[in-house]
C-alpha cells in the first residue's frame, strides 16, 4: 500500500491521513495498520493523565522543546475531553500546543472521542503505532484522567506520568481515583502557585517501590518552565529501568493482550450486528422464547455456527 510506505518513508502528511482513516474507520485503515505493525516497537510511549486543567498539555509542550534540544523526534496525541465543562480548553490546547507545529521532527494530533467502533484506546493506541513507524522516538499520550477508561489509556503506556497540581483539601482524592497506582512519575505541576512542597511530601508518603522502581514525585511549573529538565530526566530513566529488565517485555504483553481482546470483542459485535437481521440470530431468539433452549446454549451454538471474523 502506497500509503504505508509514506508513513515508513517519513510523510508527514501521508501519515496525517492514515491516521484520519483509522479515526474514521476507513477502509483500508486495518490493512494498513497490519502492514506497519513490523514497523512498530521503538518508540518509548509516555501516558501523561491528570483531572482537568493541571497543566498536562502546557508539560507536553515543554517537554517536546526539552526533547528537541536533546535531539529526539517526538509525537503527541491528545484525547479531547468530551466532558462540556473543559470543552473551552480543546481549543486552547491546539493552540498551546500548535507552536511546535512546523518543526518537522515533531507531530501532534488530537483525537475526538466520538465516533469509534473500536473503542477510543483502541483508536488512540493504533494513532500511536502510526507516529511509532513514522520514526517517532517519543510518543506522548494525552488524557483527562476523569473517568475510568482515560485512566485505562494512560496506563497502557510504557510509562505513565500522573499530573496533579497543589491542593488545599486532602489529597486522598487521588487515591480513591486509582491514579496512585497507576503513576511511573508524580508531577505536581504549578508549583509557581504555592502549596507544592507539601503535595509532594504528601505523594511521595503514599508512593512505594513496585518491581524495583520507586516512583519519583517531581515539582514542576510548566508556565515558568521550572523542573522541565528534571522530568524529562525522570522519563529517560524510567525507560532505562524497563529496557534492563523484564519490565518493557512485560508492558509489551500487557498492552498486546488487551488489545487482542478489543479486537477480538469489535470482531464479535460487528458479526452479530451483520447478523442481527438473519435468520440465525432470530431462529435462536424464538428457540429462547419458546423456551427450546437457553440464551447460554444458544450462545455457545452461535458462536460455533458463526464464522467470525469474516
Ligand atoms: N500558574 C500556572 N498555570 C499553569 C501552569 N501550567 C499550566 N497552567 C495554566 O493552566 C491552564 C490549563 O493548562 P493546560 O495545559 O491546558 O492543562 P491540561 O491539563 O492540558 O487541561 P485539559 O486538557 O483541559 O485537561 C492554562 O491556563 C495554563 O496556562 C503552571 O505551571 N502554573
Ligand atoms: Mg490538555
């Protein structure tokens, strides 16, 4: 495929357009994302997830200067909050972000979080793997960390960064949300506004080591651009600390597995939606009703009768 080799080759604007088709479900997204697969697997992904307005893109901007200077070619693609409330900032953030727009070593791209069969982590990832094979060496990834699945996205990273900023109530809050767990590297960004000292402490208190990494809780100011350098450091030693062990192989299979799941549940509904209207389906329906067999039954039956996946 014509575009595939684009994308290999380095065309920034081929590699716009295939990542537009798997947003759209195109035809031909699927083949394409099959024949860059080889292609993919380089790039160290960097999950950044964090509640609404704490600074994640201003980072990510910073940090993609901060990366560029270290000579590294940097992707970005940011997950739209659908929440209407934050639905001013979408628009901010492509400004924000779009200063970095003409440099040809970096890409950013935002998805829109309607619209995908798949399943937005699906679309999202697959956008990552596009930047991966594009030469990509850096993959940020950026969610609002208000419900579960953008917690679910983040997490799928090879590294995971939670944003947080200085709070005056108690920071129990982030446990509750499941982000401790879930953070490589603690930020508590806007430390220009005060209040940052004690977040920190406060973090670093419920951090322990997992697996011979021991989180690290950074201060940053993404508006002065304070702890910039220090955060990248960290992200560059995470991805030493999973390269020398299990660790990288391990969010390798992870991330595979969910992901052959997905597949394997989108494969399934768009069989049966196919089929919702044959006589099949509709057979096993009366057979239910008529209570000639059991909706378990009728299952398994379907399943062994239906050639997914067609
Ligand atoms: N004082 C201060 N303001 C900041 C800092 N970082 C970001 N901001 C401001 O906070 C607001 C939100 O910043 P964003 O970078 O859009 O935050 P975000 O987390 O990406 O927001 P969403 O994508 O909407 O969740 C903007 O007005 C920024 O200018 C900081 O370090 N200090
Ligand atoms: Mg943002």
């Amino acid at each position: 495929m014509k575009i595939v080799d684009q994308v290999l080759n380095g065309d920034k604007r081929a590699t716009a357009k295939l990542i537009s088709m798997i947003e759209d479900d195109e035809r031909g997204a699927s083949e394409a994302l099959a024949a860059i697969f080889p292609h993919t697997g380089r790039a160290h992904t960097v999950g950044f997830t964090g509640p609404p307005g704490v600074g994640k893109s201003s980072l990510i901007n910073r940090l993609v200067r901060e990366f560029r200077e270290r000579g590294k070619r940097i992707g970005v693609v940011a997950v739209d909050p659908t929440s209407p409330f934050t639905g001013g900032a979408v628009l901010g953030d492509r400004i924000r972000m779009a200063d970095t727009g003409t440099d040809p070593g970096v890409f950013i791209r935002s998805m829109a979080t309607r619209g995908h069969s798949g399943g937005l982590a699906l679309a999202t990832f697959d956008a990552v793997k596009v930047l991966d094979a594009f030469g990509m060496d850096l993959v940020f990834v950026e969610t609002v960390g208000a419900g579960q699945s953008e917690v679910e996205i983040a997490s799928r990273a090879h590294t995971t960064v939670v944003v947080q900023q200085p709070q005056s109530g108690d920071s129990v809050q982030a446990l509750k949300a499941g982000i401790l767990e879930i953070g490589d590297i603690h930020v508590v960004n806007k430390a220009d506004l005060g209040g940052a000292d004690a977040m920190v402490s406060n973090l670093d208190f419920m951090l322990e080591e997992r697996m011979g990494w021991r989180p690290p809780v950074l201060q940053t100011s993404a508006l002065e651009g304070k702890g910039i350098k220090e955060l990248a450091d960290a992200i560059v030693k995470h991805y030493r600390y999973l390269k020398a062990g299990p660790m990288w192989r391990r969010r390798e299979a992870d991330r595979a597995r969910k992901e052959l799941y997905e597949s394997m549940r989108r494969l399934l509904a768009e069989t049966f939606s196919e089929d919702a209207a044959g006589e099949t389906l509709e057979g096993e329906v009366a057979a239910i009703v008529s209570r000639k067999t059991d909706p378990r039954t009728a299952a398994k039956k379907l399943l062994r009768d239906l050639k997914l996946g067609r």
